[in-house]
C-alpha cells in the first residue's frame, strides 16, 4: 500500500518528466506504466526511496526509448506519421503542463543521454548521484553530458555539423546573409538578426489573428512565397506571388502557424513548425527594403544548429 500511495503521488512529477524527455504524452505514459509494473516485481529491499527510485526507473525507460528512436531514425516525425489523436493529445500535454513549444523542439535535438541529464538536472532538480544511476554511468559523465546539452541548447556545435541542404532552406532574399550555418554566407549581424526577427513575429501574430492590412503592410509589393510540395495541401501552388495573394493564403495554413516557434536556425531567425513540440518544417523569411520579400516554407534540415530567438 505504501509503494502504491507513492506512486499515486508521483505519478504527474513522472508524467511530466518524461514528456518532456520524449516529447510525446503516449510514449511518456507508456514509460510511467512500465515502471510502476517494475515497482511492483521489485524486491523490498530495492526500493528504499520510492520516489527517487521510480524517477530512476521511469528516465531509464525513456533513454532506452530514446536510443530505438534513434537507431530507427525516427527522433523526428514527418508530417505524415503525425496522427491528429497523438498532435492532440501532445498539444493538450504541452498547454496544460505550460511547456514551451521551443523548448520542446531544442530538446529533440539532442542525444539521448543530453536530453536525459539535461531534463532531470536542469528542469526537475535531480541529483547528478541519481541523474548518474538513470544513464548507467559515473556523476562526472552524467555532469558532462547536462553540460553538453546546455551548450548545444545555446547553439554551440558540440558534435552536431554543418547545416544540412533543403529544398526550401535559402536564406534571405535581397542579398541578406543565409546565417551562418549556411556554406559561403557571411553571419547575420547582432541588429539584422533581432530585425529579422522582430519582422517574422509581426508577420505570424498577423497571420494568427487574420489581419490583413497588417500582412499587407509587411509585406513587400512582390512577395513570393514558395513551398516543398510534399508539405503542401492538395490544390496548394507550390509558388504564390504579390503581398496580396501571400497574405491571403496564410488562412489556409492557420493550424501550421498557430503550432510554430521562433528559432534561430543556422545563426537566422525562422519559424519552425512544431505540432505537438515535432519539429516538422521550418518557415523562413527573405527582407528587402525593411519589408518581407520571400516566404519559404521546407522540411527542417536535420543538421541544423538551433537556438532560441531574441525577440524582444
């Protein structure tokens, strides 16, 4: 009865712990039933702590969840393996518990055992002794491995390499910098990236909101919007061009934009589009006279360094 009214205790601390390391509220649940049915094969004498002990239990089910995900490749959903009950389910997690939508994203790029130390450490106050017994290792490994996930979380390289391509990945349009992650480009300067970044949150709130005049505004005379076709709706024209037309379209992709954030993606502000905190396409703006000239819309390159966006 003891380990049952610890675990009934518990049980929310464990959900939100281990949504925020897998990210998905199935997969978390999942995990938290695991080890509750560990708990109860367990012998007596291994649970002196049963609070400590399930958070250790439940983090290792994550990792170990985390590494066949990895070897499967499948840390990132595409659009189409995102069934609308799981978006729901992980939207619902995301607003309830107020998790970040970017914080979620940053998180996914991460390896597994940085996602792990980083969540129990830095988000739920673990100590590094139990942040250690979760990743099987010694507390200097699991210090170092929170520590390499707070530098890849403020966009240092770490072990993570140069930008990848995408089809829609270009940089700013009018002769801006690509960013720089981006091969050839010189970096976005400290006042062109808070720009940059000031111009694409005004042009989401507007979109959001369904305000034309202020799309409009932002928007330059001969605006072109392109996207991958394989993220396109049926009927959607892979390019739209004029302010008017832009600004128009974006109704037809409000729940895309209401479910995206602001990062900066390779040293550039861009919105990544994160249903449910999965990071599945990316947004990025081209400025030509202060105004936005380009929108493209494309898978986000998996090598992509990510951190988050001044936008005040």
């Amino acid at each position: 009865m003891a380990l049952l009214d610890a675990y009934s205790a518990e049980r929310p601390r464990l959900l939100s712990l281990a949504h925020r390391i897998l990210g998905s509220t199935h997969d978390a649940e999942d995990a938290v039933q695991q080890a509750w049915l560990r708990a109860q094969s367990a012998r007596p004498d291994e649970i002196r702590d049963p609070a400590a002990w399930l958070t250790t239990v439940t983090a290792r089910l994550c990792l170990d969840q985390l590494r066949a995900r990895r070897r499967r490749e499948e840390s990132t959903l595409p659009p189409e393996h995102l069934l609308p009950a799981q978006v729901a389910a992980d939207e619902e997690m995301m607003h309830r518990e107020d998790v970040s939508r970017a914080l979620l994203v940053l998180l996914s790029r991460l390896s597994p055992a940085q996602r792990v130390a980083f969540v129990l450490h830095d988000l739920f106050g673990v100590p590094f002794v139990e942040v250690a017994a979760a990743l099987g290792t010694s507390v200097a490994s699991a210090k170092k491995q929170a520590s390499r996930a707070r530098l890849r979380l403020h966009g240092a390289p770490d072990d993570v390499g140069p930008a990848g391509g995408g089809p829609a990945g270009g940089g700013s349009a009018g002769g801006g910098a690509a960013g720089d992650g981006a091969e050839g480009a010189a970096p976005l300067s400290q006042a062109a990236v808070a720009e940059h970044a000031r111009l694409l949150e005004a042009f989401l709130a507007a979109a959001r909101e369904g305000r034309m005049e202020a799309l409009l505004a932002l928007l330059a005379p001969e605006a072109v919007r392109t996207a991958h076709p394989e993220l396109l709706r049926d009927g959607a024209r892979p390019r739209v061009t004029g302010a008017r037309a832009v600004a128009e379209e974006t109704r037809g992709f409000l729940d895309r934009i209401r479910a995206s954030t602001i990062l900066l993606v390779d040293g550039e502000p861009a919105a990544v589009i994160a249903p449910g905190g999965h990071p599945v396409a990316l947004v990025r703006i081209g400025i030509a006279g202060g105004r936005i000239a380009r929108v493209d819309i494309g898978p986000l390159p998996a090598r992509s360094r990510l951190r988050a966006a001044p936008l005040r």
